[in-house]
C-alpha cells in the first residue's frame, strides 16, 4: 500500500453554496516521536521506523513498515503490516479493525490518538477552480479543487492519478496557474510517448556530435521548465534504464546532458501523472521504489467522469466552447436538447473527458446549426452501415455490450472476462465487508491474487 494519499476529506453539502471539509487528526501521546501529529491525515496513514513512512518512529520495537490507518468516509480502519510487536488496543492485539474515533493504539513504545474533526473548515462551493480551467460543482471535483488551492503554494512534488482521458494535464495546468510559478513555463513531455533511444536527450538535452542526428546542443525538458512547472505525464512508463538517472536528477537538481561535460542546475516544481496503479508497479519492481517516493509528495486523485455525472452539462458547455474556437467551420456552439443531455448522462464513459470531447464533436457536425439531439449522439463512433441516430456502443439501459463472436476463443474468452471480473471482485467485498482474507477464502483464491485484482480495479483504495 502507497504511504500517501490526497486528503481523506469528506465532503458535505451544507446547502446549495457552502461545504464543509472534515478529516482526522492522528496525534502521538508519548513515545520518540510525542507531540507530533498529523493534521490532516492522509486516507492512507504508513507507520513504521522508515524514513518515508507518513509516521516515521524511531523506535526498535516497530518494525520498518509497522501498521497502516486507512480513513473512508467515517470509517478508520487499521491494519497491522506483518509487524513483529503487533498493533494493540488495550491488551488486545489487531491484525485488521474498524475503530472509533479517539481510540487509542499502542505502536511499539509510542501511543496514538485519532480523533475526527468535524467541520474544521467551509468554503464555498465553486463552478471552477481559482485558475477556471477545471469545471464542476459535484463533491469529487470540489475536494480536487480545494486539494489543489492548498497544494499550489507549495513546491511539493505531486503525483496525479486517474483514468485515461479524466484531464490529469488540465489539472496540471491549474496547478501551474495557482502557483508562485505561474509566470513561469509549464512543460508537458508524455513518457510513454519516447523513443527508447531519445529518453534521456528528450529530458536532459544533448550536445552536438553526441550521438548520430545530434546536429547542434539541444537543451532537454529539465532545462526548458527552469522556473516553471514540469509534467511528466505516464511516468510508468519510464523505461527501468532510465528511473536511476531520473531519481539522481532529481535528488541532485542537476543534469549532464548526454554527452556533456558539465552538469546544468535545474529549477522546476515536478507533476507526474499516471493512469497506472503506480505502488502496485513498484511492488511487482517494475517502478522503483526510492522514485516513488520522490515524486509522489501528495498523490491527487482526478476522478472519472462516471463518478460526476452531475458534471455533464457544464463540461459539455465549456468543451463545445472549445471547439468553436478550434474548427473554423463551426460558427456557434451548438445547445442540448433535454434528450440528449439524458443521453450522455446515462452513458459510463470509460474513455472520460477524451471521450466526451469526442462524442460533442461528432454530434455538433451532425446537428449542423441545430441543437444537438439524441439521436445525433454516437458513443462510439459512425460507419456507413448506421443511422445518425444508432450507436455503436453499449446499450444505455444497463445491458452489456455486444460481444465479438467474431474472434478466436481466446480473445472472446478475454473479453467476456474483462466483462465480469471487476463487478465479481467488487461484490465479493461488498460480501466480506472488505476482509481480505476473507474474500480469498470465500472465491477459493490465494490471497495474493485477491488483492492483485483488487489493486487492479481500483477497489483496494477503497477499502
């Protein structure tokens, strides 16, 4: 489990302008570390004697990587991590349990204390965030509005999560446009995206003669976001080669370029983002874990648009605003009718905000000047065999897709389970009430494998 998180805030609607920012507070009442807290938690709370856990404590009798607090909605739950002295409350010992707040745990020699703060602050509800880059006013987008506003006067590193397509470079963007940096450049470089061969010149720079094409220096994308911001965006894809040289960049704030002879200083506030369950990679030592920790000094979640559905209109407003300004054959930007506004609101979206810019496109040349209608929207795209007003897609009413009965058995095999094996896994929790160990019992399964899955899916985070 990742030692860090966004902040477990909940979010309230008080009435139709104001909301409320609740969390916990984790404070250590005696022990080598007495006096500290942490306020607020994180929704994933690492105690151990390592330097990067959330709570670091020095003490011999807890072990590396101890116990973990995972706060959801207004459940607390711990976990002991395998530790050797174990996790107490009172005199028992705990392996997993849901406690209450201001319960007390006994870590070793230490002693802490959760207590949940009710309404430590209001804000006001907003239809964008401070840069109005970012729209939404359902809770999701207003807890990464009110995460970024405190994030951006810091130069803390942070590490964007979320689907394709949910806007992780929008976000980045807003948090550029926040902060002391803002008149500084903001750089995007897509990892995924490199040559492998070109990965260290495209984010150090070259000199000439360095490597054949090397026709004059070049600076790289460190150099070029001096003063700025800098994204690397899909930073799970980083080729393993190329993590050490990354991690050393970073920890030293210098550069060689390749085939240099001087290092080069560098100044930027580091984002990186992934659509990746960036701790499970470092887990299967696929990412290393010292650049985790590096570049994830808060972890921001950017919510799909499955989740925001209330979102719809005002997104579909500002996207189509949008393409006027992009398409010159487009004069106005067109309305949406009542049905088809139902249309899009019924719709899952698994290609996000990418895929909703996509479905407007197409629908806005098939309204022509009229106002875009039900039947103008296709999910998935127009061939010569469909009416305008068919689709591609998955049925709305919560029928499955069509299945390719076309492919060989393998492939139709794979698909059929990619189909069922998320909402089978997410029941098998609902059953257990989240108990692992449980769950590997009930599905005849190794617990390893259970938790794979559910890392995979995204139901581990929250558990």
């Amino acid at each position: 489990m990742p030692p860090s998180s966004d902040i477990a805030a909940t979010i309230v609607a008080k009435d139709e302008d104001l909301i409320d920012v609740r969390h916990c507070v984790l404070t250590v009442l005696d022990g080598p570390a007495r006096g500290a807290t942490l306020d607020p938690m994180p929704a994933r709370t690492l105690i151990g004697r390592q330097a990067w856990c959330d709570l670091m404590l020095d003490d011999p009798r807890v072990s590396g990587i101890h116990c973990e607090i995972i706060l959801r909605g207004d459940t607390i739950r711990v976990r002991d991590r395998n530790s050797t002295n174990g996790v107490w409350v009172e005199t028992a010992r705990i392996a997993e349990a849901t406690i209450e707040p201001g319960t007390v745990l006994r870590v070793g020699s230490s002693s802490l204390r959760i207590d949940a703060r009710q309404a430590v602050h209001s804000t006001r509800q907003a239809s964008s965030d401070a840069s109005g880059r970012l729209v939404g006013k359902t809770a999701p987008m207003q807890r990464l509005f009110d995460m970024l506003g405190r994030v951006a006067s810091r130069d803390l590193p942070v590490l964007l999560l979320g689907e394709t397509g949910t806007g992780k470079t929008a976000v980045a963007e807003a948090l550029h446009t926040q902060s002391a940096r803002r008149d500084g450049p903001f750089v995007a470089i897509n990892c995924a995206g490199l040559p492998p061969e070109l990965v260290e010149s495209t984010l150090f720079g070259h000199v000439k003669g360095s490597f054949t094409g090397a026709h004059k220096d070049a600076e790289g994308v460190f150099q070029q976001a001096r003063g700025g911001t800098l994204l690397l965006d899909e930073i799970g894809e980083l080729p393993p080669a190329m993590q050490p040289k990354l991690l050393t960049a970073l920890d030293q704030g210098r550069v060689r370029p390749v085939g240099g002879e001087r290092e080069v200083e560098i100044d930027f506030r580091l984002v990186a983002a992934t659509n990746r369950n960036l701790w499970a990679e470092v887990e299967a030592e696929r990412f290393r874990q010292d650049l985790y920790f590096r570049v994830a000094g808060i972890e921001l979640v950017v919510p799909p648009l499955r989740e925001r559905s209330a979102d719809i209109a005002p997104l579909a407003e500002r996207l189509m605003a949008r393409l006027v300004q992009e398409d010159p054959g487009l004069r106005k930007a067109p309305g949406l009718t009542p049905g088809a506004l139902e249309r899009l609101r019924a719709h899952s979206w698994p290609g996000n905000v990418r895929e909703l810019a996509n479905a407007l496109a197409r629908a806005s040349m098939l309204a022509g000047d009229e106002d875009i209608e039900a039947e103008h929207i296709m999910l998935r795209g127009w061939s010569a065999s469909t009416d305008a007003g068919t689709t591609a897609s998955a049925p709305t009413g919560g029928e499955p897709p069509d299945l390719d009965m076309d492919q060989d058995f393998k492939a139709f095999k794979a698909q059929l389970l990619a189909l069922h094996e998320q909402p089978y896994f997410e029941r098998l929790m609902e059953r257990v009430d989240g108990n692992i160990t449980r769950a590997a019992r009930e599905a005849g399964l190794s617990r390893t494998y259970v938790l794979t899955m559910l890392r995979k899916y995204g139901i581990y985070e929250t558990l």
